[in-house]
C-alpha cells in the first residue's frame, strides 16, 4: 500500500468522529473507488427506475452542490494551506476526504479541470433536465467586513461559479455567497443577480455573519427586492468551522423571513442544540425542534423552507422520522445533496438505515454500487428510497426548479 495512503487512512481512523461531528461507520469501507461511468447492469437496476416515477427530471435542481478547487485553473478558488500540512489531522484529513470523495486529481494544474470534469459527467448521466446548483462560498470576514484568511477554510469566488453555469447551462445554475459585512454586499447583489444567481448562500458559523444583526437589513431588503432566496445553513457545523456555532441558530433567520426573504434552512438545522431565543432562560433545545418552529409559523408560511441535504449522514438521521412524518411540509422541503459528501463513503451508513427501518435491506447494495459511479445519483435514489411508515418523500421535494429558476 502506498505510504501517504497508508497514513491517510490511519489519520481518518483517528480524526472520524469530527470530520463532521459524528462516529463514521466504516462497515462499507472508507475511500471512493472513483468508478467511470454506470453499466447498463445498474442503470436497469427497478431502485432506478422507480425513483424518477412520478418526477420529471427538468424540475431536478440539487440545491445544494458544492464546487472547490486549487485555483490552479486561474478560478480564483483556494484552499486553506493549512489544511494541506499533514501534522493539522483533522484538516488534513477533511481535504483529502473532499478530494477523494469528488474524485479530484490532487497533481498542480489538475484539481480544478479534474473537479468540474468529474461533476459534470455525474451531471450527465441524470436524464436530460437535471441541473445541480453550484455554490459559490465567501470568505470568513470581521466586523468590518475584512477578508479574514486564517479563519477561511476555503473560497469559491462568485465569478467561477457563474462562469461554470455560463459555460453548461444544460446542466449547471449557479447561487453567489456574498457576506453582508462586505462594503461591496450591494454592488456584488446587484451583479450576481444580473449574471443569473438563483440564490445566496451563507455558512454564518464558518463566514461569521450574524443574521440577526440590524447590520444586515439594507442587505434583506435588496434581496427581497430582486426575489432570490437565501440558502442559510442551521445548526451545529463541523466539516467547516471558524466562529460560534450560536451563529447557526435557526430563529436568527427570523430577521431576514420578517423582510420577506425567501429564506431555505440548509439541513433542517439537524445538528446540535441552541438556545431558544423565546425564553429569557434561553434553554437550550434541539436546532431541529427550533426550526420546526419556524416551519409551523403561519407568517412565514410560503418565506421559510428546509433543504434535506445531508439529513441520510450518520449524525442527522435522527430526523429523518419527523420529516417523513410531517407530508404538511412537503411543499416547502427542497432536496439537495451537498455534494460531495454522499460520496464519503463512512458519512452515510446504509446498514444503519436498514436498521432504523428507513430502507430495505435489498436496496444497500445496489445504493453501494451507485455510491461508487455517481454521488449525485445515489444520493436522489436513497432520498426517493426512503420511508417511514409507509411514507416517504414526496416528489414535489425533489421538483425544485420552480423555487430556484430565475425569470427569464
């Protein structure tokens, strides 16, 4: 075995359980065998083919994809070197699981080209329609809205983003990430919008923005006014960290939902606990239960929705029931893959979900191998796999291209 492999995979044995705040189940293995493309065997696979019945695969957009490089293509995209010294475990770790898990070409001048290559061939062999929603992702900033880069863990420049979506618009849309501190918030807006952004996204636990902060309404009115929703992770985070995960807490996002932004809760908020800003004790109770709270407000009603992305990994199944058991929310859940994390293969247990009654047994290989030739695949498959009850997902939470397109 290779060396560096070698220590890989001890450092992964020994960093697991906060490469993203859970225990990783290892029964399937730990590296992506990067597979090419499908055979024919497991395209007529019935788990396949009874996935896309009832959905029209034109309105599939992943809203939750994320793209990443070196910059080594001139994309402006960066990794924190730190993550790139073997003797930081845990980020070292993260950025060769990310690498793995998308399939990238870690040689100078091919992590770009090989990363975007390797997505859009996942892309195209969804039936024709399908697009995924490329994230771009901002620096973390100060108060004063300056570029903080030891606290960055990575950066997604809009401008790569929207030129891969120019490039493939067949198969590719695109959402900005512009931190509101930023003096140039507005203009950047203004500009996404006009080269066809269909939403902005926020990590405020990584980026350090507050959306509960009066700071940011000049900013909520302006999306508001151009009608693009923001897609604002909730809850706890662990794969990227930088600032206090009370950043993450879903009744912050009241703020931008009271300014009538369309505002999508990535995950449902399914990790971790925060403090219940209803109370003055301010108890602290599960992100889930707080963003349920903000789904059964009748005010927001048609303003609040939640991504499913990454609600199958090992740490957040735990909601899984309640989402299946809520049909009422059908509606306002939009599916996403959060790509690539469905292709770390300890992330996402399929004998657990066995276990837990969400999937028959008979579905885990057949997943498994798909795992291994098309994330973006396996993760709509197992998502349209699933149930609880005799419920499952409804099609109309993959059909998110009404939600998302931009008026044309």
């Amino acid at each position: 075995m290779n060396r560096r492999r070698f220590l890989l995979g001890a450092s992964v044995g020994v960093t697991s359980a906060t490469l993203a705040g859970c225990d990783m189940s290892f029964r399937q293995g730990v590296f992506n065998s990067c597979a090419p493309a499908l055979p024919t065997a497991l395209l007529q696979q019935p788990l396949l083919s009874a996935a896309w019945r009832g959905i029209d695969p034109k309105d599939v957009w992943d809203s939750h994809v994320h793209v990443f490089g070196s910059g080594d293509s001139g994309s402006g995209a960066w990794f924190n070197p730190r993550m790139e010294k073997f003797w930081r475990a845990q980020q070292y770790v993260q950025r060769k699981m990310y690498i793995n898990a998308g399939c990238v070409d870690d040689q100078p001048g091919r992590v770009d080209a090989s990363m975007t290559a390797r997505l859009l061939a996942q892309c195209d062999a969804m039936p024709p329609g399908f697009h995924a929603i490329l994230l771009a992702f901002d620096w973390a900033r100060d108060e004063a809205g300056t570029i903080m880069l030891e606290q960055s863990t990575f950066h997604v420049p809009d401008a790569w983003a929207a030129a891969l979506a120019a490039r493939h618009p067949q198969r590719f849309a695109w959402a900005a990430s512009i931190h509101p501190y930023d003096p140039a918030a507005l203009d950047r807006l203004d500009k996404a919008a006009a080269l066809g952004a269909c939403a902005v996204k926020w990590l405020p636990t990584a980026q350090g923005m507050d959306p509960a902060s009066p700071r940011c309404d000049r900013f909520y009115a302006r999306m508001a006014a151009l009608r693009l929703p923001l897609i604002s992770h909730a809850g706890d985070e662990r794969a990227v960290t930088g600032f206090s995960d009370a950043l993450g807490n879903p009744l912050k996002l009241r703020r931008p939902l009271d300014a009538g932004v369309r505002v999508v809760v990535a995950h449902c908020a399914s990790l971790g606990m925060g403090h219940d800003l209803d109370q003055p004790d301010g108890t602290m109770t599960s992100n889930f239960s707080l963003f349920a709270r903000l789904m059964d407000t009748p005010k927001y009603n048609g303003l609040v929705s939640g991504d499913i992305s990454a609600v199958t990994q090992g740490n957040r199944m735990d909601v899984l029931s309640a989402l299946l058991a809520r049909p009422d929310w059908s509606a306002r859940l939009r599916n996403g893959s959060d790509y690539p994390l469905p292709a770390i293969v300890p992330l996402i247990p399929l004998p657990a979900l066995v276990d837990r009654g969400f999937l028959p047994a008979d579905a885990v290989e057949p997943l498994r191998q798909l795992r291994e030739h098309n994330a973006l695949m396996f993760d709509f498959v197992l998502k349209r796999s699933l149930s609880h009850r005799g419920t499952a997902f409804a099609p109309e939470v993959f059909a998110t291209r009404q939600f998302f397109a931009r008026p044309t």
